[in-house]
C-alpha cells in the first residue's frame, strides 16, 4: 500500500492563495475613488447586464472583480443581511463594517475550508458618510482579510500597477468629473506604459453621492451624463468654445 503524499499546511494554503489570485487576474479591474461629493465607481465592463457595482443598502456601495456567479452570491447574501438588520433593529445600524465583516466570516471560511475550492473574488465595500472623512472603504481579498482603505483602491488583474497609478494623481477635494476621469487613465495605463482609450458604452459607473436629497445614495451614471462627464475637463481647457455650450450642459 502506497503511503499517501503529504502536503504541509504552509503550502496547502500557499497553493489555494495562487490559485485565487490566478482567477482574479483573470478579471477586468476597477477602482472605487472618493471625491468631494461622495465615492465613485469605475470599471471597464462591456455587459449592460452584469454588474460589478450595486447597491447594497441606503448608504453602502458594492464592488467586485473575479468570477461573477461567486462575486453575485455574495451579493445576494450581503442584500439579505442589510435588509434584515435594518429591519429588526434600525437603518442605520446597517453599516459598511459590519457588513465587511459578514463578507470576511464568509470568504475566510471557504477559504480554509479543505472540502470545497476558494473564491475567486475580491470585493470592495464603501459606505458614504455626512462628510469626506466619515467616509469608509473596506477592501477584502479572497482570503477573507479586511484592509481599510482611504481615497482609493483598485481590485483586480492589474490592481497593483493601477494602485500606485492612483496613489500618485488622487487628491482630497477632486470634482466627480476630475475622479472619473482619474480612473479611467488609471484604468487604461498599460504595464508597457501606452494608454488605450476605452469608450464610454464599455465603462460602468456608479456613485455613492451624499448631496442626493433621498435616502438611497447610490446611482448608476449612463449614458449622456456619463459623456459629459467625460468631457468635462476637455471643455475647461478648450477657451474658444462657445459660453453657450457650456451654460447648456450645466443646464441639462
């Protein structure tokens, strides 16, 4: 009888971290940046049907990279959570810590887990505060750690060249209009040093706004004001164009 090969626990865990990390390089990544107003999402993603961001509760955001199936049960999951909570004690006893902690619970169970595969997914929960520095953002690999994160955080295949990319460009203070388009270079900064342009139809984007007037802060930005967004640095720096134009923008 053969003896069985042995494995130490060191490198059993070793192989089940490369394996996820495998998995969610596959993936497209994207960026959460806070900016004066609240916390944007950005990330490159041609479906118009499967999200990376949604909303979790009144205030909390929700971000994903890696396999949508897991990532979307997650989802789900978290949804119930909130849901619950708030309804047997009080809204705003659901916050973005506690909920990072459900996820962490969650993912570092099926990650030490011998019976079942890990995650391929790292999330990104953010809450919106009353102002910038009640702000939270709370990232969560495939192992289950939480890491508390301010200004920016980018998950992902290409997450670590993109993080430092940020780190380097965001400031306190930008406009939603200087933070969208800060992700988007981020985003489209190759390990070669080109830049490829990525249209609009293939950006999603969302924001937690804390000057919206409803209790629901999240908000999905599409279509035409997505473009002007877009825009909105190229107009500044473009004196000729006509004060029309830009009154009838700020109009729409």
């Amino acid at each position: 009888m053969s003896t069985p090969f042995y494995v130490s626990p060191q490198q059993a865990m070793a192989d089940r971290a490369e394996y996820a990390r495998k998995g969610i390089a596959r993936g497209r990544s994207l960026v959460v940046i806070q900016y004066a107003d609240g916390i944007v999402f950005v990330g490159e993603n041609p479906s118009r049907a499967l999200h990376k961001f949604s909303e979790i509760y009144d205030r909390i955001g929700f971000a994903a990279a890696g396999k949508y199936n897991e990532y979307e049960n997650l989802r789900i999951g978290g949804v119930r959570y909130a849901d619950l909570r708030g309804y047997t004690y009080d809204r705003d006893d659901v916050t973005a810590r506690g909920l990072a902690n459900v996820y962490a619970q969650t993912l570092g169970t099926i990650f030490s887990s011998v019976g079942e595969k890990p995650y391929e997914v790292e999330l990104v929960v953010a809450e919106v505060g009353s102002t910038p520095e009640e702000d939270q953002i709370y990232r969560l690999p495939h192992d289950g750690s939480i890491v508390d994160e301010h200004g920016s955080v980018a998950v992902g295949g290409n997450a670590e060249q993109i993080s430092t990319f940020l780190d380097q460009r965001h400031q306190d203070g930008m406009s939603l209009a200087e933070a969208l388009k800060l992700a988007v270079q981020a985003l489209s900064n190759q390990a070669n040093g080109a830049d490829r342009e990525i249209p609009a139809e293939r950006l999603e984007v969302a924001v937690l706004d804390r000057t919206r007037p409803q209790q629901r802060k999240f908000k999905r930005i599409v279509g035409r004001q997505l473009s002007r967004l877009l825009q909105a640095d190229v107009a500044k720096t473009e004196p000729t164009e006509a004060p029309s134009d830009l009154e009838e923008t700020e109009d729409e």
